[in-house]
C-alpha cells in the first residue's frame, strides 16, 4: 500500500515537472522522500527519490535545502553504485544560478570526474558540452580565465563534432519559482540522511 502511494507521488512530482508546476512537484517528492525512508526502500531507488527532490527545491528556492537533497542523492548512490555525476551536476548548478561560482568552479570539477568514468561525453556529447558551457562561466568567474577559454573550446569541438546532436535532457531552472517564507528559507530539511562534510 505504502509502495502504491509513492508511486503516485512520483507521478504527480514528475508530471508537475513537465508542466512547469515545481511548486507542486517538490510538495509530492518530499512526501515519496519521507515514505521510502518508512518502508526502507533500497538505496538506489531512495537516491531517485532525493535527486529529484532536490531539483525541485532548488526551483521553488529552498536553496540549503536542495543542497542537502542533492548530497544525499550522492550518498545513496556512492552506496548503490549510481550515477554519481548527476547528483554534481545538479549541485554545481544549484550554486551557479545563485552566482556561487567558487562552489559551482568545484562541484563541476568534481562532475567531470565522474562523467569521464562514464564516458558521458561519448554517450551524450551536447550535453556534456552545455556543462563544459557552464563550468566555462564559473571558471570565468573566478577568474580562471585560461581554463574558462579552455573549457568553452571543448565544448565547441564536441558540437563540431556531433552537428546533428542534441540533449536530451532540459537545464534545471533554479531559482526561477519562489514561493517560500523567511521561516521556510531557514527551515532543518525534513530528510534523515546526512550529508557528508565537503
């Protein structure tokens, strides 16, 4: 039964994505979130879970919050042997769109790392190049600038490369639909998984 009911969560979280209602989206994954934590759902399902909670967060503007989200994503992944670059992505961009450079500059870092393991760029090269594209800013940003320039040329190579190749997933609009209160802003992250120290 309890299974049942985070399923439909999910579905109403990712189908409110489609349509732009991330308000709602994040009110249905928090709510999957806290009943897979009850039933002990294995790690990697639990990882989902968390990163699409975090996303959603960070577009409603619970910033701490995302972050928190997103870390564990990484967690239960580093424990069930997922995907751990989408989780850094992800984080890399929640503080790029807050103009966060020096953070987003590491977490990109770290994203490549992992997205090289993974062979990303062979797998899906335009968007590995949009995230080239967006380290390229962070590096600028921070005053990086020969290995911005660096970065921005890969990412051009990549679509020189692959003309007729597109992503095939959307860029996250962080910060772009704020509904929450001061007190929300502050609010402890209901989720009892704890991120580790970066």
């Amino acid at each position: 039964m309890m299974d049942n009911r985070i399923s439909n969560a999910v579905y109403v979280g990712a189908y409110a994505q489609t349509i732009g209602k991330w308000d709602i989206s994040r009110r249905a994954y928090a709510q999957a979130v806290v009943d897979s934590e009850v039933v002990e759902w294995p790690p990697a399902r639990r990882a989902i879970l968390h990163y699409e909670y975090g996303r959603a967060l960070g577009v409603t503007c619970f910033f701490a919050a995302s972050a928190f989200e997103l870390m564990s994503a990484y967690q239960l992944d580093e424990i069930s042997g997922g995907p751990l670059y989408m989780s850094l992505t992800e984080l890399a961009r929640l503080h790029l769109d807050q103009k966060k450079y020096r953070i987003a500059a590491e977490f990109y870092q770290k994203s490549f790392v992992e997205q090289d393991k993974a062979d990303v760029s062979s797998g899906a090269p335009i968007a590995y190049a949009d995230t080239l594209d967006e380290y390229a800013i962070a590096l600028k940003e921070i005053g990086e600038t020969q290995k911005s320039e660096a970065m921005s040329a890969k990412a051009n190579e990549l679509r020189t490369k692959y003309p007729d190749w597109k992503s095939v997933t959307g860029r996250t609009p962080y910060g772009t639909q704020c509904t929450q209160s001061v007190e929300e802003v502050n609010a402890v992250p209901t989720s009892n998984v704890k991120p580790t120290p970066q």
